[in-house]
C-alpha cells in the first residue's frame, strides 16, 4: 500500500471518531458489503496541495461539528508531514437522522 492509501485510511479513522458526521460513499446499504475494498475511501480524495473529503452529515447544526471534524483531520494531515495541504470538507448530503436528533 502507498503512503496516499495510507493516509486514507487514518484520516478515515478519524472522522469515523468524528459525532455527526460519516464518509460520503455511493452506498451504504448493507448488501454492498461484499464489495472488497473500503468504500469509504470512494469519500477521499488526496493531491499534493488539497485533501477533499466528501461528509454526510447525521446531525445539526453544522459549524461546531465540522469545526470539530477539521481539527481532528487537520491533526492527522500534520501528523502525516501533510502540513501545507489545505482541507476542503464538502457536506453532500444531510441525512434525515439529523432532523430527529439532537446536538451531537
């Protein structure tokens, strides 16, 4: 595996530790399963310059948690020595989820 691939995989570490949030993927049904490779991953997108993440976001309001989420993957990309690429989160989708519950 490669040092992009690796990083994928802790930034997705992370967000999953992230309340309020999840990797935006092509499916999320559960007979996707059989698929085998992360589908999360599909979610990443890493250059030298820019790390895109694409989020769906499972709660409201959203400024404190993707504050939250930038902190916490910002840590990991400088951990990574990715300290100069920027970060661009993009919320895809608002899961109805967020509706029903309260502040994550």
């Amino acid at each position: 595996m490669g040092a992009a691939n690796d990083l994928t995989r802790a930034l997705l570490d992370v967000l999953r530790g992230v309340p309020g949030v999840r990797p935006a993927t092509p499916s999320s049904r559960p007979e996707a399963t059989w698929v085998p490779w992360d589908l999360d991953a599909l979610a990443v997108d890493i250059n030298d310059d820019l790390v895109h993440i694409r989020v769906v976001a499972l709660a409201l309001p959203l400024p404190p948690i993707l504050r939250r989420a930038e902190a916490a993957l910002r840590s990991a990309l400088d951990e990574s020595g990715r300290t100069s690429a920027r970060l661009r989160l993009v919320v895809t989708d608002l899961d109805a989820s967020a509706f029903s519950g309260g502040n994550p």
